[in-house]
C-alpha cells in the first residue's frame, strides 16, 4: 500500500502578464521523504513555492489554475499565514531573524506564549504578559532536537551563518503540526563543514516523519540525502526521479536540455583569433559586488572574440562586467590591449574603448525620464565630449549633430518608437535593450561588454539583439564579452563559455560540448570529480 | 591586554554617548559662565522636569514600534488644549476640572492618533518628516477651529474667554480661572475655572485617600474573578490589603491628616522616603532568597534522583541567577546608605532643600515610566519591538503590522495629550495659539540629549535627558547676557541648540543605517524573486 502524499500539487499552470512561467507542472511529495526540486535560474521552482505559501505575488497577479492537496485534502492558500496553519514551513535563503532579539525571541517571533492577567481577561490576548520561561523551554527543546549546542538567550547578532540557519530551523520545527518544511538553496551560504552538518539534521528532521522539499543547485548533495528528485526547466515539468534510479550526469543533462538548436542564424566567419593578439586580460581579478562576489578570475580574452561568462544567479558571473566598468570596488590586474587599468579611477574602461550594457536596464542602465537621444549620447558627450560644439570657451550640445546620431541609431538598430524625443521609460523592454546598445555603440568601443542581453525581452527582440551583437562582431571585429544566465544563447553566438560558480571560473566549455558537461560545471562540479 | 580592552570600552563608551557628554560639557560650561546660584537652577530644572516629563516620555512607544520620533506629539497636544478650554468655559476647577478636560480631550486624542497612524502607515519609511508637516498642517485646522467655529458656529457667550466681537478665542486663556457672578441673585462674585496647580498642588492626604481606594477597588475585582474561579489569592493581594488598611487608618489620626495637608515636599524629605522604600523593599527580598535557598537545599536531592542531566543543565544557571539576584540585593543596599550620607554634606543639603517635588505629578511620571516597562512585557509590547525590528519578518510571522502601528500611535498621542495638560496646569496659562507649536521639537530634542537614538530611546534616555536639556535651557539666556551683555542671544542659543540636536541625531542616524546594511526585504525565496518580478515588470 502506498503511504498517503503529504503534498501533491497539480497541474499548475501560471502566467505573469501573459508569460507563462510554470505550465501544466505537478509536485508530489511523500511524507518523510527529502525531495530535491532542480532547475536553472527562471526554470519556475520559485513561483512553485510562492504559489504553496500563497505569497501575495502570485494573487495580485491573477492566481494560478491547478490544485493543491495536503495530506489528500484540497487546500486553497492564499496568504502565508494559512501556509503556516496548514503546516508548512519555510527556511529562508536570507535568513528572516532580528539581529537585536535572542534566539528564543527569533524562534518564537509572532507565537509568543502570553499569561493572562487581569486586563487581558477583560481587554484581549494583547495584554497578556509574555512568559518567557516556558518559551525559552521550547526553543530548548526545538533546538535540541536538531542537536544545536547554542544558548537560547544568546543574541543573533555575531552569530556566524551556520547557527543563524539552525535558527531558523528551529523556529519552523517549534511551529505547532508542522508536517512540511521547504529549505530554499540553503548551503548555498554555508561552509563545507556547516553545509555537511545541515544535510545531517535535514536526514534527522526527515526521519521523525517531516518532509522536506529541498531546492538547490549543488548536485552532489542532492544525490547525497535525497530520496527523490522533481526536475523543471522553462516552466515545465522535465522528471520525477528517484534519486537510487538515477546519477549526477542524468541529472545535470535533464536541467540544461538543448531547446532550440541555435538561437542566431550564422554568417560568415572571416575573423583569425590568435593568442598573441589579446584584448582583455584578467588576473587573480576579485569584485565586492555584493550578491555576486568575483574571487578570483584568470582569463585571456583574444581580439576579436566572443566569450560568454555562464553560471547560476549569485556565483559571480554579473561582478566581473561592473567591476571592470568600476560599479563595484575591484582588485587585481586588468589589461586591456596591452595597458593596466587604473582600477580605483570611475569611468578608466570607458577611456579604454570598453563599452558596457548593464544586467539593470531600469536601474543603472537608463535615464527612464529622459528621451532616446539623450540615453544614446550620455556616454559619449560625458567622456569624449563628442556632439559639443564651442562657443567661446563654453561647450555646448550640439544638437543637429546628436539629432542625425540618434536617428542613424534608431533605423540601425531598428528601435519601435515615434522619434528621437520619445522618453525611454515609455519604450518596451526590448527597445530599451536596444537602446543601452546604441549608447555603448556611439562610444565607438573596441571591447563591448553586455550583461544580460536578452532578460525580460520578447523572443524577436531578442533574436535581433542577438544577431546585432553577431554583425558588430563579424563586420566591426569588435571583441564581446557576454554575461547571460540563458545557456542557450551563449552557445548560439560564443566561441568559448566560461562557468562562473563561487566567484570563479569552473570550467571553460566549447559552445558544442554536452548539456552534461554545462549542467555539471553550473552545479559546482568538475568533471573530473563525477568520473572519478 | 585588560589595559587595551579598557580603552576599548571607553572609546565606545565616547563614541555611543557623543550627544550625551556633548551636553553635559555645554551644561557645565553655560552654568559656571551664568554664575546662577545652584540652588534656582536646581529649583527651576526640578519644576521643568514636572511639567515636561510626561511629554518626553511619550515619545517613547513609537520609537520601539519603529515610527521614529513622533513629531505628531503636536497633535495631541491640541487634543488636550482643546479639552481644557472646554473644562474652563464649564467653569470647573481643580481636579473634577482636570478630569473633564482628560474626559474630553482623550477620546479627540484617540481618534487624531488613529488618522495619525493610518496615515503613517501610508508614507512608511518617511513617518517623521510626515509627522512634522502634519503639525504644521493641523495647526492651520486648530486655528480655524479657535479663531472662527467656537463663537462663529458654536454660540459661546463668555468674556474672558472669547474676543470682544464673540467669534473667537483670545491668545491668552488664564487658569487662574475667571470672575463669575453667583446665580443666587446675592450679587456676589464666585471663580470659575480655576486649573492652575490642580495636580501639582494636590495635597498628600487626598492622594493617599486616593491610592487606597483604588488598592480597595482593586482588590474587590480581583475578589470576584477568585470566586469566579479565573484566579487565586496570592501573596502580593495580602501585602496590598494590609497595606490599604494601614494607610487608612493611619489617616483617621488628626495629627497625620493635619500634617499630610501640605502639597509638595522638599527633595530632601522626597529622597528620603525613596530610598527607605527601596532598603525595606532589597530587605524584604533577600530574606525571601534565603527562604528559598534553604527550601531548595532540601529539595535537591529529589530533583537528582529524577535525571542527572537535568540537573547539570538547569541548576548551576538558577544558582548563579540567585547568587547575583542576593549580590544585586546587597549592592543596591549598600548604594542607598551611600546616598542618604552623601546628602549630609552642607551644599547638597541646602541645594536638596530648595528643590520642591509636586508628589503627585511626579508619581503620574512614574506612571508611565513603569507603563512603558509593562507594555514592553505584553504580547502587544512585543509586537511592537518585532514591528519595530523588522516589518518584513513581523508580516511573515502573522503580526499585523499596520494594527500595531496605529496602535503605538495612539498610545503616544493619548499620552501627549495627558502630557500638555499636565504641563498646562503646572505653567497656570495657555498661549492658545502657540503653546503646542514646539511641544514636538522641545520633546524630541531633549530625548536625543539622552543619548536616545531614531531606533532606541529608553526611559532612562529620557529621564537624562530632560535634566540636561532643561538645565541648559534654565541658564542659556543668563550665560548669553554675561558672555555678550545680550540675554536675547542666549534664547536665540537655545532654540539653535534644540534644531541642532535634532539635526545631528538624525545625521548620524542616517549615517549608522548607511553603514550597516538592512536586513533583507525580499519575500519568500530571496534572489530568484527578483528575476520573476523583473520579468514580470518587463513584459
């Protein structure tokens, strides 16, 4: 006889203003047991689990179609809280504790134990004076229970990451009738010894009958404690697996998968690369970019190439274009043609022909109240005091000129919109794409660097952003640096791919090499490491 | 090493209490240079710190449920002034007239404080320059309220209260109260609206009488939730019962109720009672611990027959807590003997004598010192330091937030509009068209000279800081007149002191927050939320 399902969503389907994130995918999982949930970054494991706790995202955006049982019984959930009364929990990425309050005060935060007193008998349960010795002997009990050896009077504040985690953990295993606990990447911040240990108490809350629902990347430890594996790409659902039927290379081929061939029609290719022609050079390269910390990148970036820089969200892969533009406080060398960049000095790539399109359009990107023609000539008017003219010894705009630069611009790039005057922020994405490409092309670069061409774009846009990037590079020979977190498109226009996982480089993959060989480079793994 | 690590401590010692010592050097410096004799301006800081505490102390509650310091003070400052026009032009005096402008102005005080805080929670993160507006936006309803509907909508027919032509009140009310004739056609002349002192001059006496009938009241509600079997009799009942028995039949004796007329006592005689209490009270408990020691002595080898590994983790914590408890016990003893000898010393004796405590607006402070201390101990209290923390995690973990604000606001407006009355009968006038204006700002400037902070302030912030904001507030225009001949220099000095205390707070405030980075505001899973909203937002 099969044991009941604790969770069982159906066919959920969800759309964010007509496109479609998760289509027809369904997760079972069985109580007791520890469920990995795999995919890339956008493969749609998010939106699951923001639609299981009923986040307020999902229900001003229009819902979802699908059903969601717990323990065999339909549930409608529509806010967090009800998640919480049908006992679910849910162990943060980053963490939700109070640096100020105690432990027991974290694990209890919103279900203190009160003891009546005379005004709240007659004014209410908020009156109730807090009692806090049997609360401190709950946490006792709750962090007992996953072996943690830490005060429950000691402050969260200084404690290093690996406690704050148990924390949590422990405030989601106090929760009354919790039968369902979801742990979001939570190694992903941790040392190897802590990341060890946690797999540890996940086996021991899973043995006492809670299921875990576990969302990571790292392949190693998903083959290490979990009993099965749901596996989603592009909103659908690709596997179920269980874990003893399966192996790390089946795994990492199921989440990249080939969708489409190429992305970009293919034109000629009269470009020699060789390597003593060298644009771009990298050495022991570190960015504090916060999220996505660079640790440590040695490259060569031959003339005249297109190299993409690949990995998952929060590996590092985004730091290494802000670094080299100076958004983010660097170290190490950076030569470019030849010549070290003065890295303590804003604007310095700008001065060495390195143009640069930013992952954030919206924020750092654009100048949203401002029209076409002033986002495409920023750049160049601020550095190289082109499209000025003199009066005396005052410069100013020279407008015929921007005029009939922006109007080149537009038909070039093909940008949709009524005019040069248009203000940026009324354009779609995909024209505001193009037009953070057009500055960076008026800046006449001999590197572009692009982070993120094609996110949150129409897949015709894209195709056309693509494909410019290709002619730019063919017909101008200007060197592209693309950072992307969609495999795809690296592969339809790189001729090497760097995996960026931990704040350096993985591996170096060719863009036909196996979807095995990239799906384990973005779980962290080496391919010697599997073999062995 | 302990030598380094002393200097350590004392440089973040500095460094977290700059504004404090700051202060104190500039309060030192202005009283040496205004040569004042220490008595009057210890006399008159004493007498500021009845009228202002209340004020002070309200601040409080917002600043634990995050709202930052409550420039919306004003509001319920008006609350009150409008509650006592009405107690004066009834013609109330003294304590009923108190009570019906507290009658009167509480609920308005309620209901400004719920717009108040339905309108913070529209404007979050920026709820103090909100609240600073607002003042000045209220103030332009209570002027249209002063100047033109009472008298202009509302017939109101009194001379001493309103302008000449009826429509409108004059920018000065008296609580010294107002000539009336008397209605029994004898011709004579009766005063009507007397407030001034109502609180600071209520004798002794009729404040015990009070006390203990409350205590009987009380200890008649708690009679019937025992019989209604919600609770049981303890030992603090009997304690309050025999001490409500006391204090009323010592009051039967003429010689005590002869003696307890007077209204105010000298801060000699104050210090006295108050540190005998305290001695009686450590007494009591370390006779208490020691009870219990020796009951747990013979306890203990049941508890170690039960599980050794219980004992291991518990026990040596409760003998340590118990151990420091006695220690504590004997400490505070030992500082209270101190202290009665430091005041046989003949200047403090003399300054001490000059000092009058109006009793019972200092137990009203008390009051809501120890109301802060117990709300921080309630569900609600806690509510409001989880808000205050994080409104993120205090959404996610099923506190509604928004409520909790609006509650914090209330509180504070309420206690606001308790403050300025409390304030008003101290002063014995209402400048009714400027008195709220720079409540806030007075209020605020002196919680920051405590060393509170836009996230932290403690009763204790509060209570340091009156005095030393007050003292300096006492001397600057005497120091101003010696140090340039010009006393308008010291006033204007110290309204520039009062802008600029708050100035610098919130400047370093926002330098703190700079550099330490807020906790994350992302919702469920963190960094992969932000590529679906970005998606979303795009497309």
């Amino acid at each position: 006889m099969e044991q009941p399902l604790i969770l069982s969503m159906e066919n959920i389907s969800k759309e964010y203003f007509g496109n479609r994130v998760l289509n027809q995918v369904s997760l079972q999982v069985r109580p007791g047991e520890i469920h990995a949930l795999m995919g890339e970054n956008g493969a749609g494991k998010s939106t699951l689990m923001n639609i299981l706790f009923g986040m307020p995202v999902i229900h001003s955006t229009g819902g979802f179609d699908g059903t969601i049982k717990i323990a065999g019984e339909e549930v409608k959930i529509s806010n967090p809280n009800e998640a919480m009364h049908l006992g679910i929990g849910m162990v943060h990425q980053e963490f939700m504790l109070i640096p100020d309050f105690t432990v027991t005060e974290n694990i209890k935060v919103g279900r203190e134990t009160g003891q009546p007193t005379l005004l709240s008998e007659s004014l209410g349960k908020s009156l109730e004076i807090m009692d806090w010795e049997s609360m401190s002997a709950d946490a006792r009990r709750a962090l007992d229970l996953i072996g943690m050896n830490i005060d429950d009077y000691a402050r969260i504040a200084g404690m290093p990451i690996g406690y704050k985690q148990f924390v949590e953990i422990a405030r989601e295993i106090d929760k009354k009738g919790i039968r369902l606990l979801v742990f979001d990447e939570p190694t992903a911040v941790l040392t190897e010894s802590e990341a060890a240990n946690l797999l540890d108490i996940m086996r021991r809350i899973a043995n006492r009958g809670i299921a875990i629902i576990f969302i990571t990347h790292r392949l190693d430890e998903v083959m290490q404690v979990s009993d099965q594996v749901t596996i989603l790409r592009d909103g659908e659902l690709v596997a179920i697996k269980e874990i003893k039927d399966t192996s790390v290379v089946e795994i990492a081929e199921l989440m990249i998968g080939r969708k489409v061939d190429k992305l970009v029609d293919q034109c000629e290719d009269t470009r020699t690369l060789s390597d003593d022609a060298i644009a771009l050079e990298l050495k022991d390269y570190e960015v504090d970019m916060p999220g996505e910390a660079v640790r440590g990148i040695d490259i060569k970036i031959r003339e005249g190439e297109i190299i993409g820089f690949g990995g998952l969200a929060g590996q590092g892969k985004i730091g290494i274009g802000n670094g080299i533009m100076g958004l983010y406080e660097s170290r190490g060398e950076v030569k470019v043609f030849g010549q070290t960049l003065d890295l303590e000095k804003l604007g310095e790539a700008l001065r060495h022909d390195i143009a640069f399109v930013s992952e954030d359009r919206r924020g750092a990107g654009l100048l949203l109240g401002e029209s076409i023609e002033r986002n495409v000539i920023f750049s160049a008017l601020q550095i190289h005091n082109r499209f000025t003219s003199r009066i005396g010894f005052i410069r100013v705009l020279n407008r015929s000129e921007s005029k009939a630069h922006t109007q080149e611009m537009i038909e070039l790039l093909d940008i949709r919109c009524t005019g040069s005057q248009q203000k940026t922020g009324s354009l779609s994405g995909g024209n505001q794409q193009k037009v953070c490409l057009a500055r960076a092309l008026t800046m006449n670069p001999r590197i572009l660097i692009v982070a993120e061409p094609t996110r949150g774009i129409d897949i015709g846009a894209k195709k056309l952003v693509l494909e410019h990037l290709l002619r730019l590079n063919r017909e101008q020979n200007i060197t592209i640096v693309i950072i992307s977190s969609e495999l795809v498109e690296l592969r339809s226009l790189c001729d090497r791919i760097a995996i960026i996982t931990e704040g350096k480089i993985n591996t170096i993959l060719k863009p036909d090499d196996s979807d095995a060989d990239f799906g384990l480079a973005m779980s962290g793994l080496k391919k010697e490491m599997v073999t062995k | 090493m302990k030598n380094n690590g002393w200097v350590k401590k004392f440089r973040s010692f500095v460094f977290e209490n700059k504004v404090m010592l700051l202060f104190v050097v500039l309060t030192t410096a202005s009283i040496i240079i205004s040569g004042l004799p220490l008595t009057v301006i210890a006399g008159s800081v004493f007498e500021r710190f009845g009228r202002n505490g209340f004020l002070v102390l309200a601040l409080l509650v917002p600043v634990l449920a995050g709202l930052g310091l409550n420039f919306g003070l004003v509001i319920g400052a008006m609350a009150g002034q409008i509650g006592l026009f009405f107690a004066i032009l009834a013609g109330i005096n003294g304590i009923p007239g108190m009570l019906v402008s507290t009658l009167i102005a509480t609920p308005l005080a309620m209901l400004f404080g719920w717009m108040v805080g339905r309108l913070f929670n529209r404007m979050k993160g920026a709820e103090m320059i909100a609240g600073l507006i607002l003042g000045f936006f209220a103030d332009g309803f209570y002027q249209l309220f002063f100047l033109f509907v009472l008298g202009g909508v509302i017939p109101i027919t009194h001379e001493g209260l309103m302008l000449p032509g009826g429509i409108g009140v004059k920018n000065m009310i008296d609580l010294k109260g107002y000539r009336m004739p008397l209605n029994d056609g004898s011709g004579g002349e009766t005063v009507k609206g007397f407030i001034e002192g109502a609180f600071d001059k209520l004798p002794i006496g009729d404040l015990i009488t009070a006390i203990t009938i409350a205590v009987i009241v009380y200890l008649l509600v708690r009679g019937v939730m025992v019989m209604m079997k919600k609770s049981t009799f303890g030992l603090r009942d009997l304690a309050l019962g025999i001490a409500a028995a006391v204090s009323f039949s010592l009051l039967q004796i003429p010689a005590i109720k002869q003696l307890l007329k007077i209204n105010n006592l000298n801060f000699l005689t104050t210090l006295t009672i108050v540190l005998i209490v305290i001695a009686v009270w450590q007494m009591a408990r370390l006779v208490y611990a020691f009870i219990l020691h020796k009951r747990e002595g013979t306890e203990k080898t049941d508890v170690e027959a039960k599980s050794p590994s219980d004992v291991l983790s518990q026990s040596p914590d409760q003998k340590f807590l118990q151990k420091s408890d006695s220690r504590r016990s004997l400490l505070i003893l030992l500082l209270c003997a101190v202290i009665y000898g430091l005041t046989y010393i003949p200047p403090i004796r003399t300054i001490m004598r000059f000092i009058r405590i109006p009793v019972f607006t200092y137990m009203l402070i008390a009051g809501v010192c120890y109301f802060t201390r117990w709300l921080l101990r309630t569900r609600i209290g806690q509510n409001m330091r989880t808000v205050g923390h994080s409104q993120v995690i205090a959404n996610a973990s099923g506190i509604n937030v928004d409520r909790t604000r609006v509650i914090a606001m209330m509180i504070s407006t309420v206690l606001a509009c308790w403050g300025q009355l409390i304030f008003l009968q101290s002063l014995g006038t209402v400048a009714t068209y400027t008195q709220h204006v720079q409540v806030a700002q007075f209020s605020i400037a002196a919680l920051l000279v405590g060393g509170a902070t836009v996230q932290k302030a403690t009763t204790k912030n509060a209570i340091i800081g009156i005095f030393l904001f007050h003292s300096l507030f006492v001397v600057a225009p005497e120091a101003g007149k010696q140090l340039f001949n010009d006393s308008q220099i010291g006033e204007h000095f110290r309204v520039f002191i009062s802008y600029g205390v708050i100035a610098l707070a919130l400047a370093m405030h926002a330098w703190k927050a700079k550099i330490k980075p807020n906790l994350g505001i992302s919702a469920v899973t963190g960094k992969n939320d932000k590529d679906n909203s970005k998606i979303a937002e795009s497309s």
